[in-house]
C-alpha cells in the first residue's frame, strides 16, 4: 500500500477524539485520517475542534453496525484501509514478557505494511491484534470464542464484505465470522494489542448486552444466519451464552480449501 488509511467511526463525541489524538502524536497526518461523523448537529463541532488534523465526513447511522458501514462505503473493492474504534489511547507490542507503546509512526509504518503484506500472501482480507493486553495471555493459542479474535483493530482489505447492521451486540464478532464465512481467512498478531478507554460502557450497546431477553435475540440470530457453522455455548465466568466457530465445520463444507489449523497458523504469526 503506498500511503496509509485510518477509518474511525465516531458517535457523539465531538470535544474528544482518543484514536485521532494518539495518530497525531505519533506522526500521522490529515491526509491519512478520516473520521466519519453521524449526527448532523455534531457536524460542525467536530469540523470546528478536529478538521485541521482530519477529514470529518458525515453520513446518517443509526447504530454501530451501520456507522462502521459509512466508513467502508468509501473504500474501493481491494482498497486497503485501517478501522479504528474512536478510543484508542495507545498502540502496543510484546517484548522481553512485557508491553511497550509505539513511539512513532516509523515504528507503526512497519507493523501495518508487514501486515498487509502477509495479508496478501495467504489470502486473507481481514487483520488484527490481540484481544488480550496483558502480556500473561497474549500468548495464547487463537481460541473460538468469536470475541476471542480480534479487536477494536481491523486491518481490511475490502472486498465488498460490510457490516451486518442488523447485529448491534456481536457487531464486530459477525463481520470476522462473515468473512471466514465468505472463505477469507482472517490473521491476527499475538504481539500487538491496543490501549482503549472503554468509553462504549453505557452505550446503548452496553445496555443491549446487559439486556438478557435482547441478548439471546442477537445470539439467536447469528445463529439462524450462519447455522451449523457456529454453535452457542455458555461461558463458565458470565453464564451466559456465546457464539463458537464449530471446529468441524469445513467437514460440512461451509469453507472450501482450509482447515481450522491453517486459521490458528496464522492468526498467531508474528511480524
């Protein structure tokens, strides 16, 4: 890729700007960021505190799924881009059994075109970094826990794949699943994890996940979309239900070509 994209879809927070603030401290550039904005009357505000380090575009959305939709209509089919939840304090990397930050974008640059660069080797559409940040279990084998994938980070290359909009409380687990769905393989890098504040506590996907009745509705359509490829467990810690990758699910030809240890090969590859 010859110059770098950083999508962030940002809901209702136009005074504060976490990822757009840790891009420009470690170099990044207006040119290179592009923030997508959903509510007219916050139009303004943002373009008045941010349109001098970003591009701010903004485009109607009603929930999560739909915002990060705006983002990647503007991608071309094999565009290449990074999509980035709006409250990234810091990125990180794994040295020596402890976390260290990215200090500069040089150090950034290398991470992101190594990415993409085995992205295109195997194949793979989607990217990203661990789900973990304590550097105890970050080595730990891929797991599949969907929400055990990625996170948060979403190395792309577009493929016309879009977010389910329908999905409000496994958004971002349902556009993983969709493209190894679709037979695209998905990586993600042990090493790398970021730094966020958990600012989404409260929202209205927070409150979604805390409503049990509205929960299983979403668990029971993720499952009625993909069927046999995932099943629903009940995790020992929340008991409650969640979405699992069934491990023999290219036995029942749901994905062509590939084994879920070619998934797990990858996924844990190290740039």
């Amino acid at each position: 890729m010859d110059k770098i994209k950083f999508i962030i879809p940002s809901y209702q927070r136009p005074t504060r700007q976490v990822t757009l603030d840790n891009l420009i401290s470690l170099g990044y550039k207006k040119d290179e960021i592009y923030i997508y904005v959903q509510e007219e009357k916050d139009e303004y505000e943002y373009m008045l505190n941010w349109n001098d380090f970003a591009h701010i575009i903004y485009k109607p959305a009603w929930n999560i799924g739909s915002a990060r939709n705006n983002c990647l209509s503007d991608l071309e089919i094999g565009e290449q881009a990074i999509m980035l939840d709006d409250d990234v304090r810091h990125f990180k990397y794994l040295e020596n059994a402890r976390l260290h930050k990215f200090v500069s974008r040089e150090q950034l640059d290398k991470v992101i075109h190594k990415g993409f660069e085995e992205s295109n080797k195997y194949n793979a559409k989607l990217w990203g970094f661990n789900t973990y940040s304590t550097p105890m279990f970050m080595c730990n084998r891929w797991d599949r826990e969907l929400h055990n994938m990625i996170y948060v980070w979403f190395g792309i290359t577009y493929s016309g794949i879009n977010v389910d909009v329908k999905q409000q409380v496994f958004d971002d687990d349902d556009y993983v699943i969709r493209h190894l769905f679709e037979g695209s393989k998905v990586l993600r890098y042990n090493r790398y994890c970021v730094n966020h504040t958990m600012a989404s506590v409260g929202t209205e996907m927070a409150r979604q996940r805390n409503n049990q009745k509205y929960f299983d509705e979403q668990l029971d359509y993720m499952k009625q979309k993909y069927g046999d490829f995932i099943y629903l467990y009940e995790h020992k810690t929340h008991k409650r239900k969640y979405p699992k990758l069934q491990k023999d699910f290219v036995k029942q030809g749901l994905i062509k070509d590939t084994r879920i240890e070619q998934y797990n090969e990858h996924l844990h590859t190290d740039l």
